[in-house]
C-alpha cells in the first residue's frame, strides 16, 4: 500500500471541460475541498473519492459522484485508488464544464485518467504500519531522545514539558522496538 504526504495536482482537459484532481493525504482532506469550493465557484462538481485505515485496520473506502450521473465519476475515482493500492488519501477532482456532454463512458475515462495522471505525478511512499507510545524522560536527556527520534525515524507528534518532558512518537513497529531497546535506560513509558 501507499500514500502521499503532502498534496499533489494535475489538470486533464477534454473537449473544453477541465478535470483538476488533487491527491491529499485523508487527515487534510475536508479543510482542502473546503479551499477547493472557496478557491472555485464557478466548478460544476467536487467528485470525491478516498481509503483510509480506521482504529481497528479496516479499510474505509467513500466516493461522491457530487451531481454527475450515478457511478460516473465517483465510482471509478475510487477504483482507481484501489487498483493503485493507495491508502489514508483522498482524491478531490474539480470539474468546469465545456459546453460538450461526454456521455457516460466518456465520464468514466475522463475522471479516471484525472486520478491516474495525478497518481503517476505524486510522490508515493510505502505504508508501513504505525505504533504509538507515550514516554517521559528528564529534562538533561531531551537532545539526546530528540537525536535517536531522528536518528530512528520517530515522529514526535507532542512534546509536553512538566515536572519531566512527556513525548508523544509514532513510527513502524520496527523503528519504534529498536528505540525503545536502545533508549530503556533513559525513557520511562506512560
């Protein structure tokens, strides 16, 4: 499976209609078609389509045809990310008519090769599967976590300084076990 980290873009133009499709990691997904709908009032249609791994690692997958004729263009957005085994983004495409009607087939090829270019035109990365860990460490040892969290390739999601500095790190199971190993004398985990 893969994703994307940041939003990616890419515009397909068929008989005067334009198909601007952006590929969004899932967690900016509302604040972007939000921009989108803001940034484009005069779109005809905000087709969207998106997987995600829920809690539980169930694949959660929704596609809106926003208005085209039923399973025109939602449908085959979302199938297209299957296919691509892309997860945890969302495929926003924004659709100005031209004047010319494609037809149901037309619709389908257009919205999907809208997706497929700005898949081929992003940056994809392998998913790997994410833990968790809440550990506290004494304020002289913080450069030292703050090192091997880079040097492990940990995310530091939060970082809360009390009594002691409290961490939040996120990274694949492999990642975060060697960490832990290496720093057990230094961490307590909460």
């Amino acid at each position: 499976m893969k994703f994307v980290k940041e939003t990616f873009t890419q515009t397909l133009e068929i008989k005067q209609s334009k198909f601007i499709a952006y590929l969004t990691p899932y967690l900016e997904y509302k604040k972007t078609l939000l921009e989108l709908q803001n940034k484009n009032p005069k779109a005809r249609h905000f087709v969207v389509a998106y997987r995600y791994l829920n809690e539980f690692s169930q694949i959660i997958e929704y596609s809106s045809d926003d208005g085209e004729p039923k399973g025109t263009s939602g449908k085959p957005s979302l199938m297209v990310l299957q296919g691509e085994e892309i997860i945890n983004c969302a495929v926003i495409i924004v659709r100005y008519f031209g004047g010319t009607k494609l037809g149901t087939g037309g619709l389908v090829r257009a919205y999907s090769d809208a997706v497929n270019l700005v898949i081929d035109s992003s940056e994809l990365y392998e998913y790997t599967k994410q833990v968790s860990h809440n550990i506290a460490v004494e304020y002289s040892d913080t450069r030292l976590v703050d090192y091997e969290c880079k040097s492990f390739k940990l995310t530091i999601e939060e970082k809360i300084f009390d009594t002691k500095v409290a961490y939040k790190v996120s990274a694949s199971e492999h990642n975060m076990s060697g960490f832990l190993e290496k720093m057990r004398r230094v961490i307590t985990i909460l």
